[in-house]
C-alpha cells in the first residue's frame, strides 16, 4: 500500500527546497552584479567545442564588466551592503543543500556510527 501523504510531503518539500536554493543563488548573482563584482568566468577550451572563446572575446567581457561597474549609481555603503547580502543569500543556498543532503543521508550516517 502506498503512503500518498508522505510522498505529498516530499514532494512539496522537494519543490519548497529547490525553490530556496534557486532563489538564494539567483539574488546573491543579482546583489553580487549591483555591489560592482560581476562574476566573470572564463570558459573553457574543449576540443570539439562548437564555438570557442578567443582571448580577445574574454578581454571585452572583462572591460564591459569593469564598465558596468564604474557606472553603478550606488553610494560605497549600498555597495558593500550589497555585498553582504549577496554572500549571506549564497550561505542560505549552500545551507538549504547541506540540509537536503542531511535530511537524505543524515539518519543513514548517525546509524552507521552512533
């Protein structure tokens, strides 16, 4: 027999969870950009890659953020509130996982060693 209420749990906890973490790390991206570091990452080179990235591709990249960042209208102090906003959302993404792999392991481990 099939317990429908505790597979509704986990699937609205499933949704909730994923929810957070999407979230969180969309925010932190946005409030990491508007604090004046907008994450640049490089891509990388393979091999049977259909487009590749030139250097000097990566080098406009690097500018148009530099730029972007010199035009924020925000005072220093927004900024580093930003900042810190950003990080704490990217804490909350990070804590929202470790606790959905707790919740998925935690009680298999405190088992196997307590």
């Amino acid at each position: 027999m099939i317990d429908w209420f505790a597979f509704v749990i986990v699937l609205v906890t499933a949704l909730v969870g994923s929810t957070i973490v999407v979230v969180a790390y969309a925010l932190g991206i946005r409030l990491l950009t508007l604090s004046g570091r907008t994450p640049i990452v490089s891509p990388a080179e393979f091999t049977d890659a259909i487009t590749v990235v030139t250097p000097a591709e990566i080098r406009q990249a690097e500018k148009r953020a530099a730029k972007a960042a010199k035009k924020s209208p925000l005072s220093q102090g927004q900024k580093r509130a930003a900042l810190i906003g950003a990080r704490a959302c990217f804490v909350v993404s990070a804590a929202a996982v470790i606790f959905g792999i707790y919740l998925i392991v935690g009680e298999h481990l405190l088992l196997l060693f307590g």
